[in-house]
C-alpha cells in the first residue's frame, strides 16, 4: 500500500495530477526495491556465493561466483529464472 501522508497536510496546493504522480513515483520505487531484493547484495564477496546451484545442484564455476559475488544459483538456473513470468532480474 503506497501513503501519501505528506500530501494530507497540504490538500489544497494538491491537484490530482500530483496526487498521480506522488502515487506513481512510489509505486516505481516499490517496483524498484522489489527487483533488488532478488539480486545479490552489493557488498557480497566471493566468497558468499554458494559453491552449488540452489536450484538444481550443479557446481556453480568459480569464475561466476567472482564475477557475481553472492550469487545463488548457475547460468543456465539464472536464465531460467529471469524467464519466469512476472518475474523480473
């Protein structure tokens, strides 16, 4: 559920064009913190990554757990994956 509670203070200088993209503005940042939660965390290292496909099992190379530190899941899972309908990252 997106507040708007800011805007409850000032109705008078809020037009609904305002109200529309206050509304859009945090639904876009919703989408956003969404998709991120999917990815691997930015201050992951190596060495965070698992070594086997949650997925499907397979050893995930050590060229891919250094090029994605924090990574979860092997190529092939990952394009999977970002197939998924609804489904973004």
């Amino acid at each position: 559920m997106i507040v708007l509670a800011e805007f409850d203070e000032h109705p008078d200088v809020m037009d609904e064009g305002d109200l529309g993209a206050a509304y859009q503005s945090r639904a876009n940042a919703a989408g956003v913190a969404a998709a991120r939660a999917g990815m691997p965390d930015a201050s992951a290292t190596p060495d965070d990554s698992a070594t086997d496909c949650e997925w499907c099992g397979d050893e995930i190379p050590a060229g891919r757990r250094e090029a994605w530190p924090g990574v979860r899941l092997c190529a092939e899972c990952q394009a999977q994956r970002e197939r998924l309908p609804g489904r973004v990252g």
